[in-house]
C-alpha cells in the first residue's frame, strides 16, 4: 500500500500516509459527525434533559439543559421532525462508511502499521505525554508515524466512542428493542442510553475540537494536504530551533 | 508559534461560517429533504427484518412509573366526546369499518368481553422520554377479526375525537398502521392503565398501544377504526396528524 518517499528540496521529504479509502473515509465521516451532532442536537431541544435508569424522573433529571442555542441546531429553528429525518439519513451513512474503514484498516494492515502502540511505545507513555504538553511535535524521522498519543487517542475514539454512539443510538429504538432485548438491560435502560448517547457525542466532539487544534498547531497545510492528496511532508535533516515559518512541517494530532 | 497566517486564519473562519450556514440552507431544502426521508424506508425495512414478532420488552410492577406524562392532547373539546364523557362513556361506540366484511359498533362492555392482554410496558415519545406503565386492552386482532377484513384491507386508520390545539374545529388526530403491526401480540386497544379505568389524559375510554413504535402513533381518544387499502385520501394524505406535518410513518426508530 505504501509508496516509495518522494524527495523535495531543502531536506525535505514527501511521504506517501493517507490512502485514498482513508482519506474518502475520514472527510466523509466530518460531513456526517457535523450533520449528526447539530441534529442530534436539535432532538435534544425537543426535551433538553437527561435521566439514568429504564424511564425518564421528571421531577428528578440528572442534567437539564435550560435552551439550546439555534445557532448549534440543524436547522436553526425548532424543528424536531427535521432535525430526526436528516439525524437518521446520515446515521446509514455513518454506519456504512464506518464499515468500510474498519474493514479497510483491518485487512490492509494499516491497523497494526499505524495505530497499534508498540510495547517500547506505551513504556515511554509519560514522557510522550509532558513532550506533548509542551507542544513539542515530533520531527524528521519521528513523524513518519503517528505518535503514541496519537495512535491510543485514534483508537479509543475509533473502537470506543465511534460504536458506542451506534450501540446507544440503536438501543433508542422500540422496534430495536424488541429485535435485540440484550441491548437495554446492558445499557442499564432506555434512558441510560440515551444520556450515554450524549456522552459519547460530547467525547467525539471534544476530540474533534482538540484534533483541529492540534493540526493548527502542527502545520495546517502540511496536514490538509495530506488528508487531501495522500502525501506529507518531513524534513529529514531537521535544523535545530529553524525560524517559526517552518512549523508547516510539522507532525498531525 | 503562529502556526497559520492571519489572513489565512479569518479565511478558514469564514469557510467554516458559510459551510455550516449551506448546512442550514441544505436541510431547508425541498428536494434534499425528499432524498433524506428515503432513509424511512431502509429504517423501516431493516428493522422490521431484524424484528419480525418479536415482543417490546416488558416490565415489572415495580418499574411502572409514578409521574407517567400524558402525550398530546389530554382533555379533547369535541361536543360528542365532551357528552360521552359526562355519561361515563356508557353510551361510546367504537366503530369498525370500512374495508371490512362486518362493520361493527362496540360498546366498552363489548370489548371488555374481548380476548384481552395485559402488559407493562415502556412508552418512548419522539421527544426523548420515556414512562413506564401497566396497560389491560382488546386484542386489536381479535376486533378485526370479528369485523373480517376484505383481502384488499392494507392499513387501518385510527380517526379520533381529539384535536391537539384542543379546540373544537382543530384538527382531529388520526394514526395508522400496516396489517402486520395491526395484528402483532402487543397491540392492544387498551381500556384500562394501572389497574383502573383509562384515566381522560391518557385517552379515554380507548388509546391504541403500539409497544415497538414511538408514542405519538398510539391514538388516544379512538372513535372509529377504518379498514382501508390506502391513507392517500384522508388528512393531508401522509398518514397521520403529526406525519401529515413532516414526522416519519414508520416510527419504530
């Protein structure tokens, strides 16, 4: 799958990271988990407060939500019978590409390859994490691969928080209740899961916030054009403390 | 370290305004609303694939909710329904017809005599609550069955007294479902909850349950089912008050 390094002037490298399947995979996934969040947003509008348990303790909600802004609703206004059918629409969506993309990283090794943290990896943990912290962002070499902040943050969000929306999503549904009744009294009712459903929104979308942060902060250019065109560039003779132009180059998050 | 130009920065600000106010546009759209509702569709087949007769989940005694909210309207203003009330409902008919070999009109001790089911169940609203109670109703198979419907019989309508701006020239509400659903275990025209007679909020004297289905399809205050091949013709042709005004028919999702 990979393609041999290309190389430019200056010290510097083209290397071949994002494949067409991911790249397709990753922007179509921003389209759905935009249109996803601001709809399943305007859903929580229609009755903006949350309970644990099999049924709803009106007197009692574990967390309200006085109103919801129309500005972070699809579509803006009050719209509940909109805001479900688009809400569902890029659900299918989410789920058939989601499955392309596991199946994808399975089978072309590009989960061992580029997200499965080595053991010397995880060791080092703690030290990758105060480096992180200081906004330092791995060069040269280093950041031919993901980072191992990186590559556990990618697992979590993908084999964690990614099917725990589609598993709390599902159990929402009285026809899914009837054809799976495991699902529920795992969950620990129907309206545990829609809180976890909740949950898990906000997790995704405080990955997705500190995700484009960090490419921000890494090099912008550098990191679009890679999840555009497939190639992302190093410096292989990395000059110590260079002017701040070059910060282009630098590692993703 | 500026990681990215300012002029750049207020540029990708901007894109990011504009992308998420097409957003707005795009959901407000016409035709793209007619794409996305196709998703009813594979929800609708998908599910009831998966599901086929299985049984909503059912509860214990100890589960049935104390602060059990009333969905829709809660006391209709229609003249008929106002002078059955003030009688104890002794003079109700329910009336049965249409596509059906034997139009029936059945008081309540009619169809208290009817096969009977008693079940707790869980009421999920389209808002996001949910409320569990105890519900003891008529077989609506059985009913059908002693009315015998035609072979050409597709759906049956559910028209009622109650209009939900609770008026007397509102609107009156109506539901429907497909023959399968009509004659799945769990669909009961329930007379009783909790152990007493249908409380007046809660649809009295006969409320449709629809356990695998969202509440605003179980019709409270039922004053005639209709036996039809297609709901075309009635309202404004999509299947119900709150599906006539953008909801999705297939509400099992």
């Amino acid at each position: 799958m990979t393609r041999p390094d290309r190389p430019l002037a200056l010290g510097r490298l083209e290397i071949w990271r994002h494949p067409l399947p991911v790249r397709v995979t990753h922007w179509v996934n921003v389209i759905c988990l935009v249109f996803l969040l601001m709809t399943g947003l305007q859903i929580l509008r229609a009755h903006p407060h949350l309970y644990w348990g099999l049924a709803s303790t009106f007197d009692d909600p574990w967390l309200s939500f006085g109103s919801i802004p129309g500005w972070l609703t699809l579509p803006g206004y009050r719209d509940l019978a909109t805001g479900r059918n688009w809400h569902f629409f890029f659900a299918w969506i989410f789920v058939a590409n989601g499955m392309i993309y596991l199946l994808y990283i399975l089978f072309s090794g590009r989960l061992a390859r580029m997200l499965e943290p080595s053991r010397a990896e995880l060791a080092h943990l703690p030290d990758s994490v105060v480096e992180h912290a200081r906004l330092k962002f791995p060069e040269g070499e280093a950041a031919r691969t993901y980072n191992v902040i990186q590559k556990l943050t990618y697992l979590i969000v993908l084999l964690i928080l990614l099917p725990m929306m589609l598993v709390t999503g599902l159990a929402m549904s009285p026809t899914m209740n009837a054809a799976i009744p495991e699902l529920l009294p795992i969950l620990g009712g129907r309206q545990s899961a829609r809180t976890l459903h909740f949950i898990a929104a906000m997790g995704i979308t405080t990955f997705a916030v500190v995700h484009v942060l960090l490419v921000f902060l890494s090099g912008p250019v550098n990191n679009l054009r890679a999840m555009i065109t497939g190639w992302y560039v190093i410096r292989t003779d990395p000059e110590p403390e260079t002017e701040e132009e070059t910060s282009d180059d630098r590692d993703p998050s | 370290m500026t990681a990215i130009r300012p002029d750049r920065r207020h540029l990708l600000l901007a894109g990011g305004a504009l992308a998420l106010s097409g957003c707005d546009r795009l959901v407000r759209n016409a035709e793209a609303q007619c794409t996305v509702k196709k998703a009813e569709q594979v929800s609708k087949r998908t599910q009831r694939a998966l599901a086929r007769d299985a049984l909503a989940p059912e509860y214990q005694e100890k589960d049935i909710s104390k602060d059990f909210r009333a969905n829709g309207s809660v006391d209709p203003a229609d003249a008929e329904y106002v002078a059955l009330k003030a009688n104890g409902f002794r003079d109700y008919r329910l009336i049965v017809d249409g596509l059906v070999e034997t139009p029936l009109a059945l008081s309540l001790t009619d169809l208290r005599r009817m096969p009977s089911r008693t079940q707790i169940t869980k009421h999920d609203c389209v808002e996001g609550w949910t409320s569990i109670g105890k519900w003891k109703g008529a077989r609506l198979s059985a009913v059908l069955d002693r009315a015998r419907l035609k072979p050409e019989a597709k759906y049956v309508v559910f028209h009622c007294f109650d209009a939900l701006d609770q008026t007397e020239e509102g609107d009156r509400y109506y539901e429907s479902i497909d023959i399968p659903e009509a004659y799945h275990e769990q669909s009961i025209l329930a007379y009783e909850m909790n152990d007493e007679i249908l409380p007046i909020k809660h649809g009295a004297p006969i409320r449709l349950r629809l356990e695998r289905q969202l509440g605003y399809k179980m019709a409270k205050y039922i004053k005639r089912i209709e036996a039809v091949e297609s709901f075309a013709h009635i309202g404004r042709g999509k299947g119900g008050y709150w599906e006539d005004r953008g909801y999705e028919w297939y509400a099992g999702i």
